[in-house]
C-alpha cells in the first residue's frame, strides 16, 4: 500500500527582466513569455571557465536587444505546410511507411508544396 503525503514544492511565482526591470507574476502573459537563459561557460569561454551565465528578459527587451539576430518563424505557417505535406500520404500505397526521393519510392506531384529549408521536394 502506498501512503501519500503533500509537501510544499519551491516554484517561481515572479520573474523581474534584467534590462527594464517589469515584474511579472505567474499566470500573467508577460510571465510566459519571459525568456530565460541559464547557461555554463566551456572550456576557454570569455566569461571564464565553467562560470554561470543567467538573464531573464521580457519580451519587448528581448525584441529589442537581440531583435535583428533573432529567427522567428510562424507556427501556423509551418502547421499549414505539413497539412498539406501529409495530405499527398496515402496508408495502402506508402505501406504505412514515408517515402523517401533518395530510394526512390515517391513520386512528386507537381502541386506538392516544397518544403522551407530543405533539399527534399519536388523536381530534384
């Protein structure tokens, strides 16, 4: 038989952003969309040796700081390209299995979406 207890957890209920200093509690937006970094320096590292490396940044100040080197890439976007990636996939005739073009065993359509940055697709 397994006895349960409750024991008190410690967990993060505020996160303040280093660079503009906003406050944000837990359960609001700007909590979520904090970005944290915690990191440990390598061997010959310029902050040192094995030294910890932390930031939390909110939103904007990420934007703002690191903005022009950032990649963002639109969720809906990539869910819409594999919609209707996966929709030229047929269970009998693929074996339940994924083709590939480099054995062979795919023939691309030609309204077959080209994948964003990657070699496989059609026509190659």
């Amino acid at each position: 038989m397994q006895i349960t207890d409750v024991r008190p957890e410690r967990f993060t209920s505020q996160i303040r952003c280093d660079r503009c200093g906003l406050l944000a509690a837990n359960g609001e937006v700007e909590f979520h969309e904090m970005t944290c970094i915690d990191a440990k320096a390598g061997y010959g590292s310029i902050f040192g040796d094995g030294s910890a490396i932390q930031i939390d940044l909110c939103q904007n100040c990420l934007k703002l700081t690191l903005g022009p080197w950032l990649r963002v890439t639109d969720q809906t976007e990539k869910d819409q390209m594999l919609k209707a990636r996966l929709s030229h996939f047929d269970l009998n005739s693929h074996g339940g299995e994924f083709p590939f073009l480099t054995n062979g065993s795919l023939e691309v359509p030609e309204n077959f979406p080209a994948p964003v940055g990657s070699s496989l697709g059609g026509g190659q």
